[in-house]
C-alpha cells in the first residue's frame, strides 16, 4: 500500500522534520576574542556553526581577530586598519545578504543561534506565566503558552518552543510538537477567549511530530480542531512566523486576523528536503525545491498569504537579537492596536473572509 | 522527395477509462481472480474477499445519492498555477495530463441531491486525479459545498481519498485547509450535521482538516488513514510500526472514527445517521 501511494508525485504525504540540530549552544563565532581562550588566537580558527555563503565575512573577522591580537601582543597602533575591516565586513554583509537565494534564507530561518520564541518573549513582554499540559495526556514541551503583559496590557501567549541544547532538543523534541501540544494550545487559547485577551502564536517548527504515538493519539484530529476553532475565537489573534512555519503543524497555531512573518523565516506546506525527495527522488535537490514553493516571506506575501514583513537585523536575527526582537515588537503594537478596535462580529467576518479568498483557480 | 512527406493522420483524443488493462483484476488480499466488469457492477468491492478498491468520484455519487438526484455545481473549476511551479513537468501538463486520464477537471466532484429522499451537499474527491490532492480548486469546490449547505440547511457529506495538500501549488494548498474548517465551523454553529467518510487513503493535510471534523467520521474497511506517511515514521523513529497501523480498524480502537461500514452499506448507514440528526431540523 505504501509502494502505491509513493510513486504518487504530487503529494506531500508528510511534514519532514528537517535535519535536527545536534550542535550544542556554544557558537559564538561572532563573540569577541577573548585572550584567556588561546583557540580564539589562531587565525585560521573556523567558527563551530558557519554558513557557506558568509564565508567570506568569517574570513574578515578572522583577520581583524589577528590584527587586534597583534596589536596587543606588539603595541602597534592598527586602529586605522582595524575601522576599515570593520567598514569591509559590513559592506561585505550587505553585500550578501542584499541576494539570498530561498535556500539561503532558511539556513538563516534554521540558524542555531536564531533567536527562539522564548527570546522573544522575555525581549517583549513582562510577566510570562507558563502555564503546562493539556489535561488529558502530558505536557508537551515544543508548543508553550501562557498569559503575560504587552506594555502592561494582558495577552495570551502561544508559542512553538526549539532547544537550544542537545538536552533541551531532546525535551523539546526539535520542536516537533506532539498532539498535546496543540491541544495544549487550543485549551490556552479557549482561556483567553473566556477572558478576553488577545492572542500571539509564534510559529517555529520543523512540522508536526512524525511518530508512532503522535499518530496513536490523532494528531491530525488536534491540528483540525484548532484550525476551525481558530477561525471562530472571538478575541484578537495575531501569528508570527519567526523561524520555521512547517506545514499542518504550524498553521495549527497559525489561523489569526494578521499574519507577519520575520524576514528569513518561511512557511511551506512541505519542508524542502521532503519536495525534493518526492519529485527529485533525492533530498539533495532541496535548494531547487526551495526556490519552486516559494516560501519566503516575501513571495508569501506576494500570495496573499502574509500580511507583513517584519524586517531582521543585517545578516540574520541572530546578529542582534534585542533588534529582532524591537521589531517584532513594534509590529505587534501596530497590528493589536488595529485590532482592538474591531467589533467582534468585523473582526470575526475579517478572518472568515481573510482565509476564504485564499486559493488561485480559473472558473469558467 | 514525396518519401519525406508528413503524413497525414488525424489525431482523434479518446478517453481512457480508467480500467485496469484487461478484463481480469486481481485481488490484493486473497489473490482471487475477478472479472473486472463483475467488479465494476459491484462498486469495485470484491465479492468474496470483500477488498474495496478505489471508486471513482462519480461512481460514488451514484452509489450514494437517489437516481438521478445530483446536480452538480462549479465543475467548471481548474487549476491555474499560482507559483509557475518548475518541475521535471510543468504543473499544467501534469493537470492536463489528468484531466486526459480521467475525464475530471480536478480532483474532486461536487454538487447537491437527495439521500434517501433527504437533500445533502455532497462533496467526493476522486484518487485517479493526481493522487486526489488539494489544490486550490479542491478547497474551493468543498468550502463551496459547505455554504451551499449552511446557506439551504441541509447536511454535509464528504467523501475523502488523497494523499494530501498538492504541493505544486504550495502555501496556498495549506490554506485550503484553513478554508474549509473555517466553513466548518460555521455549518455546525448552524446546528447541521456534518458526516466525514474516509476511503483509502485519507492522509496529511485532507486528514488534518476537513476530513477529522465530521460530527460522525465513518471509515470503509482497511483503508489507510493518517498523518505522516508510513515511510516517514519509520524512517524518523527508527522503529518498527505496530501491526495494522494506521488503518481504519487500528483508528477505531484507538477511538478516532465512529464506525467501519463497507461501502455497499454505506448509504443505508449514512441516511439513518441523517434522519436522527436532521429529524429536529423538518
């Protein structure tokens, strides 16, 4: 039965969890040398978690690591020199990140050092209450949630949650959330509903779980619910892509009045490397695959699909995470102010209407 | 140079029917051999062994609607390609392709008639069509029927096979699953009853809308119903799947579907579930 629908082209059967991430948390390649690590003296020294295409801005901060070294070790005034690698690095970030390549930008949206929801939450709200489980199973640890304060005004928090540690991948499950967790959401989410607060998703997952258990405990039927519940809550809802929005299980958090995505991140209804696999027999071709769903943020929005762009530092969230997360602030301000001004019945039709002219077709 | 002359053919398109070649077909289960017209008569269900093979849409509007009830609306949707997808094959030759195969416009028939007397919005995706995948125009079609029937109360009744969202058409097939729950949910809030019959297969995006949000979710016997792909689970959990995984039977002890009722029961079954349901309604 499996050999029959495999050969089945057009269809994503599934929502591939993409290479998990087994690094641990001490990257640091942008981290100023230190003189107590004598590692960081050697010149050629490559940074733990690099990207091909930053190469070249790797090896600039290589050679202003060597030029300060210098300058310590023999009293040589280099400030000159090292203000003008200074100036090159930045030119030469410019100059790169100004023409990422879709595949490119979801080696960013998947960087380890990216910064993750609960980065966010501490950078933007006050007074994060995790509230666990689903009451009926377990408390599943990709997905957290709970109330806390936007500029003292109170918001429910739903949020897809990565490791940053092998040990918290491990408990976080690489973000792949378990039917629980998107149970656990819809139970926040009524909650905020009985007391009237807005609602904020951040989307950061590979896909919904693959497993045994995850299929035993129906995870197909949790996604569903929420997604229609979703459309009918009667507060506020604004979702963010801020990494990965993989397939079903992102938009089982992701059904809102306003839809923003930071700029690397996408959303996809397959992963690339499970496209590639299905039409190219072979997950290598994942860059083509990229490139042919467009699910970057700014062909998303080109859909009709996402309604705004939340721009990211040069070079990627991770390079100044605070601005990140200033940005996605801001937006949020903007958009739930929008919002609150609806009546319930606007802001119920405005979503209805929102998803029902999603789709292209030709109708004779 | 009368030699190199083209020559003069016409080309004349004939439809294929979607018959296996040859009038014999074998059955998958217990190896028995069926006259395929035999087959055919008995709505592709092998007469001993009981293995239901795949039906196409408008066979199944036959099986479960009242002769000469349906009328069909919006069969003149298709698909455009939103995203100029770039594959081994364009994606409208893949349609084109389909549509030669199949005689369909899409991978999904839609349209109201009567159940036992009863009026229904029916919806039927058909597998033959590109592995019955929800594009645009599957969503479309199905949102459609669910407000056709919100707005005429009556029921809703759809049939799922597909493999999934079609991935040539992106983000905006994830949509469709947006689409259609949030259809779905206006039709229950108006009190209507809405049946999910799954056939094999029912998998990703179909299972993880529309398809699990039946007020009653009926499954025809041995049909693979899921998530995530076998192959894909196995292949991540490095373990073996439990025996019977992911079939109807598996899904009922597990408390996800209501019922298994094979398919020449199937109309019987659906108009009592209806008559309960709608009797408050009359």
């Amino acid at each position: 039965m499996d050999g029959s629908l495999s050969s089945k082209s057009l269809i994503p059967f599934i929502l591939l969890p993409n290479p998990l991430f087994k690094n641990d948390a001490s990257f640091g390649f942008d981290a100023p040398p230190s003189s107590t690590d004598s590692d960081r003296f050697n010149a050629m020294e490559k940074p733990k978690y690099s990207l091909d295409f930053e190469k070249p801005i790797h090896e600039l901060q290589a050679q202003l690591a060597n030029l300060q070294r210098m300058s310590e070790e023999s009293d040589l005034d280099v400030t000159d020199e090292v203000k003008a690698i200074k100036v090159k690095i930045e030119e030469t970030r410019k100059r790169i990140h100004a023409g990422l390549t879709p595949w490119q930008k979801i080696q960013l949206a998947r960087h380890p050092q990216r910064p993750y929801s609960l980065d966010y939450i501490d950078a933007i709200f006050e007074d994060f209450q995790e509230l666990h489980g689903d009451r009926r199973y377990m408390d599943d640890q990709a997905i957290i949630g709970g109330p806390a304060f936007l500029n003292g005004d109170p918001v429910m928090i739903v949020a897809q949650q990565k490791g940053r540690s092998t040990k918290e991948n491990l408990a976080r499950n690489f973000g792949c959330p378990n039917p629980e967790g998107y149970r656990k959401a819809l139970r926040l989410m009524e909650m905020a509903q009985k007391f009237g607060m807005p609602i904020i998703c951040l989307i950061d997952t590979p896909g919904a779980y693959p497993g045994i258990g995850a299929e035993e405990r129906h995870v197909a039927e949790a996604i569903a619910v929420n997604i229609r519940e979703m459309s009918a809550l009667t507060v506020p809802i604004i979702a963010t892509i801020i990494g990965e929005g993989g397939s079903g299980g992102a938009l089982g958090i992701a059904v809102a009045d306003r839809i923003l995505i930071l700029d690397n991140a996408y959303y996809s209804v397959i992963s690339p490397e499970g496209c590639a696999a299905i039409l190219w027999k072979d997950r290598v071709h994942a860059p083509r695959a990229a490139d042919a769903l467009k699910i970057t943020s700014d062909k998303l929005v080109e859909l009709g699909v996402v309604d705004e762009i939340v721009p990211e530092p040069l070079g990627g969230a991770h390079i100044d995470a605070a601005l990140a997360a200033e940005n996605l602030k801001t937006a949020l301000e903007v958009n739930l102010a929008a919002l609150k001004k609806k009546s319930t019945k606007a802001l119920l039709d405005g979503r209805y209407a929102k998803f029902r002219a999603m789709g292209q077709f030709a109708e004779a | 140079m009368a030699i190199f002359r083209r020559p003069q053919y016409s080309t004349v398109r004939v439809k294929k029917k979607d018959i296996p070649a040859g009038l014999w077909t074998k059955c998958p289960e217990s190896s028995e051999i069926v006259y395929n017209k035999e087959l055919e008569e008995n709505w592709m269900v092998v007469p001993k062994s009981g293995y239901h093979f795949q039906l196409k849409a408008r066979r199944r509007m036959e099986l479960l609607l009242d002769d000469g009830s349906f009328e069909e609306h919006d069969e003149s949707l298709s698909s455009v390609d939103p995203l100029e997808f770039v594959d081994n094959k364009p994606y409208h030759a893949r349609i084109e392709a389909a549509q030669q195969k199949t005689g369909e416009n899409d991978a999904l028939v839609s349209g109201v008639g009567t159940l036992d007397g009863m009026p229904v919005s029916l919806a039927v995706m058909d597998f033959s069509f590109n592995g019955g995948s929800m594009g645009s125009v599957v969503g479309e079609k199905i949102t459609r029927a669910i407000e056709r029937a919100t707005a005429s109360n009556m029921p809703v009744i759809v049939v799922c096979a597909s493999g999934g969202a079609r991935m040539q058409e992106g983000i905006l097939s994830l949509m469709q699953m947006a689409k259609t729950s949030a259809a779905l949910a206006r039709h229950s809030a108006a009190g209507l009853p809405y049946i999910s019959v799954l056939t094999n297969p029912t998998m990703a995006g179909v299972m993880a809308s529309f398809a699990s949000l039946g007020d009653v979710i009926i499954a025809e016997p041995k049909a693979l119903i899921g998530f995530a792909g076998p192959r894909v689970i196995k292949e991540t959990t490095q373990q073996d799947l439990p025996a019977g995984f992911q079939t109807s039977e598996f899904l009922l002890k597990r408390g996800l579907i209501d019922q298994i009722v094979p398919r020449l029961e199937m109309k019987a079954r659906l108009a009592t579930l209806l008559k309960a349901f709608m009797r408050s309604k009359s």
